[in-house]
C-alpha cells in the first residue's frame, strides 16, 4: 500500500465506496451533495486546492487499484497539517491500511459532528516516516 497523487480517473471508484447517506457524511460533513457526481467531486477538489492550497491522494494497492482518499491542508500560521475527507474502500477496512502507510491516532475530539441522532467524534491522524 502506498500513496500517490491523486488522479482525476479515481473519482469513480472513490463515488463507489460512499454507498448510503450515512457513510457520505461520516466522509466529508455533507460538503458534497448526496448522491455526488465525479465532476461535482473534482471541482470541489479543484476549487479547494485553488482557495487554500489543500493536496489529494490516493492510496493504492500493490497492483495500482485504488484502495482509499484522503486530502491534506497545510496551516503554516500554525505549522500544522490536517487530513480530511478520508476513505477505504469497504473491502479494505479494518485491515491496517492506515498503520502500513505510516499513520498514528494523535488525538481524539469526541462528539463534534451531528448526523441525525447520532453524535461522532474526530480523530486526528499523523504520518511519520522514518
């Protein structure tokens, strides 16, 4: 598993792993319609990247398929960087892709987003390669 930039091609298979409403605003926060469209995901990437500078990656198994999405936005006011818009591919979840890649949980900020009765928690993630 490793990551590459992402490309526009991976729109399709990244619209394929949002499959309910529920997964699409666990994805992104509802910054996107639901259901989206490849050309609505990359020109809000487009836009994004354009307004404050935000980079996007796709990781990909060993033969290339792609396997999750994530964005990246650097604040150099605060010399920090935050991933975003984070998804796997259902048929890769909970396998470890994250960790192969080099990230690590750093903290945790509980109940910060509300979808219909339920509340869900943030995580922050950092990649340190050695």
């Amino acid at each position: 598993m490793r990551l590459r930039p992402y490309r526009k091609s991976d729109a399709k298979a990244i619209r394929n792993w949002i499959e309910d409403e529920r997964t699409h605003a666990l994805w992104c926060g509802n910054l996107l319609p639901f259901p989206f469209t490849e050309k609505d995901f990359n020109e809000y990437l487009e836009e994004t990247e354009e307004r404050w500078g935000n980079s996007s990656f796709t990781a990909v198994g060993n033969d290339g398929t792609p396997a999750g999405f994530l964005r990246m936005g650097i604040n150099p006011a605060l010399n920090s960087g935050f991933l975003g818009f984070v998804v796997v591919d259902a048929g890769e979840r909970g396998k470890g892709c994250g960790k192969e890649i080099g990230f690590e949980e750093t903290a945790l900020t509980p109940e910060c987003f509300v979808f219909h009765d339920e509340k869900w928690g943030r995580c922050r993630m950092e990649i340190k390669k050695e």
